[in-house]
C-alpha cells in the first residue's frame, strides 16, 4: 500500500553523509543489460540481444510464449498434413499483416528492437510488414488519443485473426480502429508535462525528494545539484551488475560534488532474502552509516547471482567493524521492515519503479527528472546528467 504523499515528510531530519567508497573509473561496457522486472523466471532473464538490450521483459516472456505456440501449431499442421487433415481456419495471411510500432525518442527506456526482432522471428508472422513510428511523426499523437494509447512503446496488428499465431490473441486488445494492441508492460507517459529538455518535472512532488533524502543515507555532497535515487535489492543480480561493472563510481569520479546517491531499498518478492536483507543494511546504518556504502558494493561484489544469505551479510559487516551479535538481533526484530517496505512504496508511486535497478535522476536546482530502469553502463546515466547540468 502506497503511503499517502502528506505522510513522506513527516518528522524530517537532517540529510546525513557517509564515508564514500575510493573513486575508480569504469572502462567502456559494452551491452545494456535487462531490468530485473517482478515475476520474471531465470530462464527469461536470459534473454538477450547482441545489439540492444531491453528492460521490457514481460513483453519477451509474451514473446517466447507466441514463439512456443507458433511452433506448436506448425508441428501440429505438419502431422496434421501427414494425416490428410490440415485443421487450419481461414486467417489472415502473413504478408497482409501489418506490425507497427509506436515509440518516443525522449524515453530512455524504450528500447523495442528485441521485442520486435523476436516478433519478426515468429513463423506465423513470416512475411508480414513491420512499421516503426515515433511519437513525433505527424499524425501520431492524434491516432493514439482517438484510440486511447496512453502508453508507450505501443505495438499494434492489424488483424487479430493469424494463422498459427491462434495464442496471439490472449495478447491483443481491440482499438476503436478496429486494430490491435499488444499487451506490454509500458509506462512512458508521452502526453505528461516535460521541461524543455524532455524531462518530467517534480511539480508537486518536490517534497518527497527531500523526504527520501532525509530518510535515506547520502553518499557525497549533501548539496549537490543532481540526486542519484537508486531502488535496488541485495538478491538483485542486474542491480550486482550495476555496481560490479563499476557504474556508481564512474559517475561519482566524473561529476564529484555535483552528484550524490542515496539508496533506497526495493525488494522483489520472488527474492527470498531481499526483504531481511534490506533490513539488515538499515541495522547496519544503526551501528555506524559510514560503513553502509562500502558494504552494499561488498555484497555485490561478493554475491552477484541472487546468492545473498543473511550469514553472508552479517559476515560482511563483521568484516566493517559491525557487531554480528546486535546485528542478528536487530534483523530479527523487523523493526526496519515497515520503512523498507515504505521506500518501495514511494518508488512506485512517485517514480513508476517496477524492478531492480531502478535509477531516479533528479536536477535538484529544477525540479527536472528522469528514470532509468535498468543496469544500464555509464555512458546512459552521463547523457541524462550532462543534459541536466546544461
């Protein structure tokens, strides 16, 4: 339950800093990785695309289940044809379907090409035509309104009646136009008040920036312009990544004074430890907050394929100087488990965060934000800052 916004900054007190971990610089990487979306099994994750990566992963896993069922009914046709039976119903043919997809060149998240070269790749959609559009186009904007398209990427057929894509239909929608929309999880808003820069703005919402900072642990200046608000999960292994490939320093050693972080704790549900294990680094902070940072990139580091114990963590920390004993006991009283389950409340109601990592950018001189899901290299997280600092 999301906590009502005139409750995030009740009893407000002072930021606080800790000790930041030694800045080093990240050498290039090479490929985006997919964000750690909630529900998603071991097997979807995966998925990956040599030239781009995408954090819609629950339009893959829509995906994978065409490509079965295409399979499926090919198999099935061909044994059907061995027998003299065909059982095929009359349905649009593949080369009279058409495929477009609806995107917007401000978001950062809408990266289609996977989910598009997979839809591409299905037998039953061999020969049809692919369109691509963005939001700018002319005429765009309007269809989208009359067909009620609130968000994107939007993925569109012209027909919901394939042959051998008979599953398919578990996925569309009917538009007023009589077309067809693929269910996505999407949450680009295009129609949502942006600054002259593309970015969504706090408005009202300032407030709970200075909420979370109060309520969180800043690593780096206090004052700095830009706000880094990153959701993680300790069992996270796209958040692991973030951290292992180095991201947060590299942005860190580039801006300095000009950036800080806080981390906020969003844990996944299918993460068995996640939850204690968030508590966990809140007793840490209990005992000494200057060592929470070091620890967090230790888990990491030390456990980054969803591996994260609480022995493992309260080891860690021992290693820090933390009392193992009162650490454990702090754990098991839950006193922290209504504050972390609070930050990730305000995550997803402020910020739209779904998975880990999510990753709030915030121009605190502005008001100006945005979100970037996903364990995305540094040169992601510059592009946004660079066109914040501006």
């Amino acid at each position: 339950m999301v906590a009502p916004k005139e409750d995030l900054v009740k009893k407000p007190r002072a930021p606080r800093k800790t000790v930041a971990k030694k800045d080093t610089t990240v050498e290039s990487v090479a490929h985006m990785e997919e964000v750690n979306a909630r529900h998603i099994s071991e097997n979807t994750k995966e998925i990956k695309s040599n030239s781009s990566m995408l954090h819609l992963l629950y339009g893959v896993i829509i995906v994978l289940m065409l490509i079965i069922a295409g399979l499926a009914f090919f198999v099935g046709a061909n044994m059907g044809n061995n027998n003299n039976t065909s059982g095929i119903v009359a349905a649009t043919p593949a080369e009279d379907i058409e495929v477009v997809v609806y995107d917007d060149a401000r978001c950062t998240d809408c990266q289609t090409d996977e989910i598009v070269g997979q839809l591409e790749s299905l037998p039953f959609l061999a020969g049809a035509t692919f369109v691509r559009k963005d939001f700018s186009d002319a005429g765009v904007e309007s269809y989208l309104k009359d067909n009620n398209v609130t968000l994107l990427p939007a993925i569109t057929f012209n027909t919901n009646s394939i042959s051998g894509g008979t599953q398919i239909t578990d996925f569309l929608t009917a538009l007023p136009d009589n077309n067809y929309t693929l269910a996505l999880p999407s949450t680009f808003d295009p129609y949502a008040t942006r600054s002259d820069k593309g970015f969504l703005q706090l408005g009202d919402n300032s407030e709970i920036v200075t909420a979370i900072k109060a309520d969180g642990y800043i690593d780096g200046n206090l004052d700095a312009q830009i706000t880094w608000i990153e959701y993680s999960d300790v069992q996270c292994p796209f958040c692991a990544k973030l951290h292992n490939e180095g991201t947060p320093e590299a942005i860190k050693a580039k801006y300095g004074d000009d950036i800080n972080i806080v981390f906020q704790h969003f844990p996944l549900d299918f993460h068995a430890q996640a939850q204690k294990g968030a508590e966990g680094l809140e007793c840490i902070a209990e005992q000494d907050e200057s060592v929470l940072y070091p620890i967090i990139a230790q888990l990491y580091e030390k456990y980054p394929n969803q591996d994260m114990t609480i022995p493992g963590l309260i080891e860690i920390a021992g290693s820090n100087n933390i009392n193992g004993e009162e650490l454990q006991t702090c754990i098991d009283s839950g006193k922290y488990a209504e504050k972390v389950t609070s930050q990730m409340a305000i995550g997803q109601d402020a910020f739209g965060i779904t998975g880990t990592p999510g990753n709030v950018l915030v121009n605190n001189a502005t008001g100006e934000y945005e979100v970037i899901s996903g364990a995305y290299p540094a040169s992601a997280f510059e592009a946004v800052i660079d066109s914040m600092l501006k």
